[in-house]
C-alpha cells in the first residue's frame, strides 16, 4: 500500500476528512497543510483515488483490530469487558475520531468502496461484541440483538446533546449503560 511517509498522508486525509469530508480530501488541500509540495503525493500515491483507498484500508483495518483488543477477555468477564466499551466510548469524546466515523460513514451513502468499508467495520463490531454478550449467557439471537442495541447506544449517545450539564449528561449514560448490562441470562 504505502510506505511510512504515504502514512502521513493518510493522516493528513483523516485531519482533513473530518473536517470537511471526502470531497475537501484533495492533493492541494493536503500538501498544504502538510506544508509540501504537490510532487511528494505522487511519489507515495498514483492518484487521489489511491489515497482515499489507503484511508478506507487504514480506517477499516484500525477500527478492526481497535474491537478485535476492546473485546478480547484477558482475565476479565464478559460483563466487565462490556462496561469497559461502554465507558471508553461515553466517557471521554474523540471528537476527531467520531468526526472521521461520521463522514466516512456519508462517503458510503454514495461510494461502494466506503460502503464495503463500514460494512465490515459494522460486522466485526457487532460480531465482537455479540461474542461478549454469548458469554454472558444469552442465546446466540438475543446476544445479536443487544449487541446492535449496544452499538445504537454508544454511537447515538455521542450525537446527542440532551439538554444537561455534563454531570446530569454523565447519569444518563451510565443509567442506560445499566440497561445494556442488565442479567437476562
């Protein structure tokens, strides 16, 4: 794919996607936030396609692996595996992070390569953590299905602003953090 300067542009993509989507993800744009010259795409890149699908690889591959380690047990139960993911995700906000997830997910609205891309992403998430959820004694069906909760939660709970301070915000999480983690078994 790339070699370790082709990752900077890859970041650079990230910054730059972020903030005003796929279509700011241009040569021009980059180069000069990273304060280069055009010249220096091209010998990591053919072309700008070849950067967006060096992103879609980075992205897909990162948030992959980043679910592959949440969810790996490690000594610790399914339950407490399941409130670590709850409070990594709701505690603390990586703006740029969900602002990446957000417009790569509007990029697959009209790109099949961005679609396959967050298809799979979605797919070991809720593969992941529906493993989790097996563990903690739910049949296979019900386990899907609060897994998909899950993933409904900890990406809604990030676009909404209910209208809260932080502590009373933080109280309604963790309340509907409970419910996710209720014993059905």
């Amino acid at each position: 794919m790339t070699d370790g300067k082709g990752d900077t542009w890859i970041e650079a993509g990230f910054k730059e996607i972020a903030r005003s989507g796929v279509e700011g993800v241009r040569v021009e744009v980059l180069a000069k936030n990273l304060g280069v010259t055009k010249g220096g795409f091209y010998r990591r890149f053919r072309d700008r396609a070849a950067l967006l699908d060096g992103m879609l690889q980075a992205w897909s591959a990162g948030r992959i692996a980043a679910i592959e380690k949440q969810t790996s047990l490690d000594g610790a139960s399914a339950r407490e595996r399941l409130k670590a993911l709850i409070a990594l995700y709701s505690e603390r906000m990586n703006t740029e992070g969900m602002a990446v997830e957000l417009a790569i997910r509007q990029w697959a609205r009209s790109d099949e390569a961005a679609a396959a891309a967050v298809a799979s992403v979605d797919a070991a998430r809720l593969r992941n953590v529906g493993h989790l959820y097996r563990a903690t004694g739910l049949a296979p069906d019900e386990a899907d299905a609060q897994a998909f909760l899950f993933y409904c939660f900890i990406f809604g709970q990030s676009l909404l602003f209910p209208d809260r301070g932080p502590r009373k915000r933080a109280q309604l999480i963790a309340r509907s953090a409970e419910k996710l983690l209720e014993d059905e078994a």
